[in-house]
C-alpha cells in the first residue's frame, strides 16, 4: 500500500508539473527490498514477511495491484491467484481482481469478478443481498453489515477495466 501511495504522489506531483523525484526513489527503495527480504526465487512469490516461507493470497495480490513485482514472477503470481481464487475477505478482493487486471489476465479477473463460489458477490446475492456486504455471506461473520462500501469495488472495477472509464 506504501509503494501505491508513493507512486500515486509521484504521478500526482508529475501531472502538477512538480518534482516528483523524492517520491519516485522512495518506490524504487521499497522495490528494492522487496526483492532483497521478500522474494522467493524459488516460487517467484513474495513470502508473508522476511525469513517467512509462506506465500499468502494477500502477498501477492496487493504488490500485482500496484504493479509491483521486483524479485517476483508475475506469471507464477497469476497462477497463485488461480489456484487460491477469492480465498480471501472482500476487502481484498479487490486488489486481487485488479491486480490480474494489471498483469493481463483479463480473463481470470472476470472469471473472479462473475465467480458463484462461497467467495463472490454471488453469494451475497444468494442470501438476498440487494447491497454489497461486509463479507461473503453472512455465515462468514455473524454481525455483518448488510451495508458496507467496501465490497463494493466491483463498481469500479468494471468502470476502469471493462469499460475503460478512468
């Protein structure tokens, strides 16, 4: 999410006409590690944290959404997304479908937004949803919030990446 924030500034300052270097390096810094303390050459993952050997849906999606992957494969990304689908809380979600829409995978990023597993909008509208829930199913969280904004962004992901509205 830090790499994201500093890249939006850059681009914000660079759009002012403003020296955008500051920012720019402090990303290029963060990659750096990033493929120093958190890549696997191995997987082409990122792992959960440095000296961790685990490799969650979370680690991978959310640098792919930011375009992020110094030390990773992208490919291999893509494909621990395809493996793990929408195992995830709708918060994240999000960041996994924009994050194959990133990389190309037009296809798996519609295959997760249109998904009828226990893990999609589906489900909510299968529980009588006529509003984006704060989880999947009200079965996942007892006190949900039948209300809640940020389930939404299947509102904005087919704006920008299907649409082409941005």
């Amino acid at each position: 999410f830090y790499y994201g924030g500093l890249q939006a500034a850059a681009t914000l300052l660079e759009l002012l006409g403003r020296d955008d270097s500051k920012y720019r390096e402090r990303a290029e810094r963060l990659a750096q590690s990033f493929e120093t303390h958190l890549a696997n050459p191995d997987t082409g993952l990122y792992r959960d944290a440095p000296g961790s050997e685990h490799h969650s849906l979370h680690a991978t999606a959310v640098p792919l959404a930011f375009g992020l992957t110094r030390g990773a494969d992208p490919e291999r990304m893509l494909a621990h997304i395809r493996e793990k689908g929408l195992s995830c809380g709708v918060y994240i979600a999000a960041y996994v479908i924009e994050g194959c829409f990133r990389a190309g995978a037009h296809d798996l990023a519609f295959a997760l937004l249109t998904s009828t597993d226990e893990h999609s909008w589906h489900e909510m509208l299968r529980h009588g949803a006529t509003t984006c829930m704060e989880a999947w199913g009200p079965d996942q969280k007892w006190n949900t919030s039948w209300l809640h904004p940020w389930s939404s962004s299947p509102i904005y992901l087919i704006g920008q990446y299907l649409l082409g509205l941005s």
